[in-house]
C-alpha cells in the first residue's frame, strides 16, 4: 500500500513541477494574444467612430487642405481654414472693353498674414465662366493675380475658390 501511495505522490510531484508551469505559460500566451486582439478591435472601433464624425472630418481638411470660396465682390461664402493665413483680400473690377457698363475682374490682391511661398490656386467653380490667372509677388506678403475672362456672361455674379498650398 505505500508503494501504491508512493507512486502516486511522485506522479503528482511530477505534476507540480512540470504540468502547473506548462499550464501558467499557456494561460499567460493566451491572455497576451486574447489582450492584443481586444486592443487592435477597440482601438480600429475608435478609428472608425471618429472618421465618421462630420466636424473631425471638416477639421481634418481645414488643416490639410486649407481654402476659401469667395464671389467677385469680396464677399467670403465659405471657409475651410483658409481665412487664419488671409488679412486681406482685394478685388479690383475694370470696365471691359466689351461693354462700357460691365465691369469685370481685373486683379485679385491676396494680403496674407504669413509668408506662403507658394502662390494660392485661384479657380472658377461656377463651370460656364473661364478665367485666366497669373501669379506674382506684390509688396510684403502679398499675391497679386491679373485676371482675364476668357468667356462667359458678365452679368451673373461669379464664385472663386482660393486653395493655400503649405
């Protein structure tokens, strides 16, 4: 009987010494790969509840992608970020040479409160209207762009959008 007993006892000294270690690794293993995989989900859910949120959205590009849309009397309609690097922005009309009544764009002068060693992107958004620009330095910080009609109906008022490039 105490062999029996004996034997028993070294099988569960076995066991203490090398099943019960095996044992804590495994568990330890497989609450690290359990924990990675619960903090690579939360943080992908965070991720996506944020790429979803209007205004991060609308901060995000006002940093990246900073821009303004004005109409031809100066009047700024939209800012995505683009008025914290503008003092100033000027529009000078001219009387065409098509018409003694109509007046047109001539030059745009951008007043910015920083240097931008880039000139800004002047566009037409509204599609019916084409206009040439040329960029130059004028005084301080200052972009003067000349502006030319190239078609399109002087009547209807038009919309520009100023893209700053960083």
């Amino acid at each position: 009987m105490n062999k029996f007993k004996d034997f028993f006892k070294s099988i569960l000294d076995f066991l203490k010494r090398s099943f019960i270690p095996f044992i804590t690794i495994l568990i330890t293993f497989f609450g690290i790969i359990g924990g990675i995989y619960w903090f690579e989900k939360t943080i992908k859910e965070e991720v996506y509840s944020i790429m979803k949120n209007e205004h991060f959205k609308g901060e995000l590009i006002s940093e990246i992608h900073p821009f303004i849309v004005f109409d031809e009397n100066g009047s700024i309609l939209n800012d995505a970020g683009g008025m914290k690097f503008i003092d100033d922005l000027i529009i000078i009309k001219e009387i065409t040479k098509y018409s003694s009544t109509d007046s047109a764009i001539s030059k745009i002068i951008l007043k910015p409160k920083m240097i931008l060693t880039l000139a800004p992107i002047i566009e037409c958004i509204d599609q019916d209207h084409i206009f040439s620009f040329k960029s130059y330095r004028g005084k301080k910080f200052d972009w003067i762009y000349d502006v030319r009609l190239n078609a399109g109906d002087l009547k209807k008022t038009n919309r520009f959008k100023l893209e700053i490039l960083k």
